[in-house]
C-alpha cells in the first residue's frame, strides 16, 4: 500500500530569490494496492468489471449492467419513458464509488488502526504476468491503483 499526500505552494519572489509559501489546495496521490489473484481471478475479474462498468470501452449498456447488478446503489425506477423529449432521472454518481478500510494490525495480528478511504474506485489495474519457466510455485498478483476523496485515520 502506498498513499501520499501534498500540500500545493507558490514560488513568491523576494529579493531576487523564490520562497515557497504554502497553498490551500490539497492534493491526494492514488491509493495503490498489489494483491494475490485467486486460482480462478475473482478478485481480478471484479476489479475489471469496475472499471468496465465505469468506462464502458464496448457500449453504454455494460454501465447499465454494472449499476444493475454489481453496484450497492440502485438503478432509479422513477419516471422512466420511452416517448420522445421525455428526460429520464439522472444516474446517480454514488453507485460508481465504494468505500474502503485497511486495517493495520501489530506484530501479533491484533488491529491497530483503520484507514477509511472515502468515495474510492479503480483507476488502473495492472495485466497479469503468466511465466511457464517458474522452477517453484509463483502466485499471479496485480497492481491496483484507486481514486479517493478522503481518507481519515481511526485509532482502535
């Protein structure tokens, strides 16, 4: 896991030397997390399927399948129309974000602190390296890299 966070400045010239004073604009870095692929990709395939549900790269219809069957937030029912001029409600954005915690435990597996990232989706997904050449048993991992709004810090 890797989470970085900066604070903007600006260059302020005085006396013919640049002093940076501090901005008021923070700036998050991605939220980046390799894992372990399962035998059979779950984890991989689920991640891909957000971010197709958030792209949709083929047709609009694969957002539509992902709101409706893989996202916490229902489709909206209300005042949908097929006539002509007719304006269908907005598509919520909540239904394309989660919310994530990392739980950071001690040496002897007790939980320490939470991280709880806030508003989080994929941004990219690394490709999976197969190597037939491996003499010992070699677990397939990815690279996951997350957008966030906020996270915050939780003592247990």
């Amino acid at each position: 896991m890797q989470v970085r966070l900066s604070l903007s400045f600006l260059l302020y010239n005085y006396l013919k030397s640049d002093v940076p004073v501090q901005g008021d604009k923070l700036t998050f870095d991605n939220l980046i997390i390799s894992f372990i692929v399962d035998e059979s990709l779950e984890n991989y395939i689920q991640l891909q399927k957000w971010l197709f549900g958030i792209g949709f790269p083929k047709s609009r219809q694969q957002f539509t399948e992902f709101r409706a069957e893989e996202s916490v937030t229902p489709v909206a029912k209300r005042g949908i129309s097929n006539d002509i001029g007719d304006v269908k409600p907005p598509t919520s954005k909540r239904g394309l974000f989660g919310d994530a915690t990392l739980t950071i435990l001690s040496n002897k597996n007790n939980p320490l602190l939470e991280v709880r990232f806030r508003d989080v989706y994929p941004a990219s997904l690394s490709g999976l390296d197969y190597n037939q050449n491996a003499t010992d048993v070699e677990y397939l991992t990815a690279t996951c890299d997350f957008k966030y709004t906020l996270y915050d810090i939780v003592t247990l």
